[in-house]
C-alpha cells in the first residue's frame, strides 16, 4: 500500500486555522451570535460532561455548572473554581463553557457559578454567593470524584476579585462554616486587587457616585498576611482596564508578609486577551492555562 506523507509548515497550519476562524466568525455574526457563542462553538466540551444548573442556594442566580472530565487519571481529582467577569453587573456562567472546556482538558474538575449581579445586590453579596458556591464544592468534592483537600479558586477581571477576597479575607468562607485553609491555591486572571474605583461602579459596592470614602473591604490588598492561599497572578502588560499595577503591587505585599505568590505580567496583551487564551484558537495568545495548570498541580 502506498503512503504519501503530508509536510504542513506552521505558517500553513496557522494560515488555515486563521481561515476556519474567519469562516466560523462570518457563520456566527450572520446568525447573530455573540462573541461568547463564538468562542463555546470552537472551544466545544470534548472530553467532558458538563452538569448544568447545580443549585449551591436557594436564589435563583444561586447555580453552577460542573465540568466532570472523561480520562480518569489516579486517584481523586483537583477541583478549579471559575467565577467570570464582567464589572459585578453582567455575566453569566453559560458564556463560559470554553473555560469548562479548558480546565477539564488538564483534567480538573471544573465548576462555574454564577453569582447575583447589581443592581439587584450591592457588596458583599457577590462576594458571599461565592463563599456558598466554594461550601458546595467542599461538601460534594467526593461525591464529584474530586478532594476535597484540593480545592482551586480562580477568575477573570471582577471574577478574580471576588475569588482573591474569598482567598485572602477569612470572614466569607467562616460565615459558611469554613476555614480559609480549605482553599489551596488562588489563580486571578487580570483581577483588581488594589484599585481606584470609578463613579460608574461605586454604586455597586454601597458608596454615593462621587463623594465620600471608599470601602477597604473592598480592595484585597488590604487584606494580606501571609497565611493566605498561595497565589499566582497573572496579568497582561497592556491591561488598560485593570492597570498591571494592581498585581504587582499585591505581590510585593505577600512577598513582604512572607507568603507565596507568583506573578507572571504578559507583555502587550490586554485584560480581555487573558480570557480568550483559554479557549481554544486562542492558547497562542498567552500560556495563562498552561501556566495555571502547572500552579494547581504543584501545589
């Protein structure tokens, strides 16, 4: 039997996967998909099962999604907690099953909630989902294939803000009856940890438009002292939304309280550049899932 071999040259095999992202976008905008549509269809769940609308609550934005991966490895599974972004007043977990995708592809059990957004809720009522979300995660680990002595958080933009809270300010998970120690490690993703915060979003956490103090409790940073999770940050170099200085400063700030943290800045890529390296197409952009999934399995 004759064989011919095919040589494809990287510049080729970029060139056509650029061309199928071309069509595949026409395709989605025609049909009136969203960018998130887009992504989900190039990034879809292979290798997975994904459980939909587990309620961790009893409020109606109080569910998650939960992203079991096929390939049993040994032993119990590590668990990532995802929260998304989208400044505390939009999102949802369906939008991001390509992050499902992503870390159930490392084998991680995934698990996506969603949260109550404002206006209906002002903080810390996003922050306290979240802590449920976490209790749910820790009573059910086993019941996953997952431990319970492994359990990962981590997020995107305000995500990574509600998730560095819940890693860093004990308060939330001891309101659900646990020690801040159940967390292993935090992975944050472009999150503001040390901001200044604008008119447009005072509202949301409590605080008049443009006068008055801001809340501490807000801000992360205020909130290290070396006995947190360990930590990696990650952050792209030409972040115009979340100024890179928001990781680096809070690493300093562990570094100097004698804790662990890794901060990785991306040169030239933006706050939205670090969430569409975890689906598929994009992984070329920056090694944020590589670079995650190395954190978790070492700690």
């Amino acid at each position: 039997m004759n064989r011919t071999t095919l040589f494809i040259t990287p510049w080729i095999c970029l060139a056509w996967i650029c061309l199928a992202w071309i069509c595949l976008a026409g395709i989605c905008l025609t049909a009136g998909c969203t960018r998130f549509d887009l992504l989900n269809t190039v990034s879809p769940p292979i290798g997975c099962t994904r459980t939909a609308d587990i309620a961790y609550g009893p409020l109606p934005r109080e569910k998650l999604d939960v992203y079991e991966p096929h390939h049993a490895g040994p032993g119990k599974k590590r668990i990532v907690i995802f929260f998304y972004g989208g400044y505390w007043k939009v999102g949802s977990k369906n939008d991001y099953r390509f992050v499902g995708q992503a870390l159930s592809s490392e084998d991680f059990i995934a698990v996506l909630p969603d949260y109550r957004l404002y206006p209906s809720v002002i903080f810390p009522a996003f922050v306290q989902d979240g802590a449920l979300a976490v209790k749910w995660v820790h009573d059910n680990a086993r019941r996953l294939g997952g431990d319970p002595d492994h359990i990962y958080l981590m997020g995107h933009s305000a995500g990574a803000h509600i998730a560095a809270l819940l890693s860093l300010d004990p308060k939330y998970l001891r309101c659900v009856g646990l020690d801040r120690g159940v967390i292993r490690g935090f992975a944050g993703l472009s999150g503001p940890y040390d901001f200044k915060i604008g008119p447009e979003l005072r509202p949301a956490f409590g605080m008049p438009p443009t006068t008055g103090p801001v809340n501490p409790d807000i801000e992360p940073i205020h909130f290290v002292d070396g006995k947190e999770p360990p930590m990696l940050l990650l952050q792209g170099g030409n972040d115009h939304t979340v100024e890179p200085g928001n990781t680096t400063r809070l690493a300093d700030k562990i570094r100097a309280a004698g804790g662990q943290v890794t901060a990785i800045i991306y040169p030239g890529r933006s706050h939205v550049d670090l969430a569409l390296s975890l689906s598929i197409p994009f992984r070329w952009i920056a090694p944020a899932l590589r670079d995650s999934a190395a954190f978790f399995r070492s700690h």
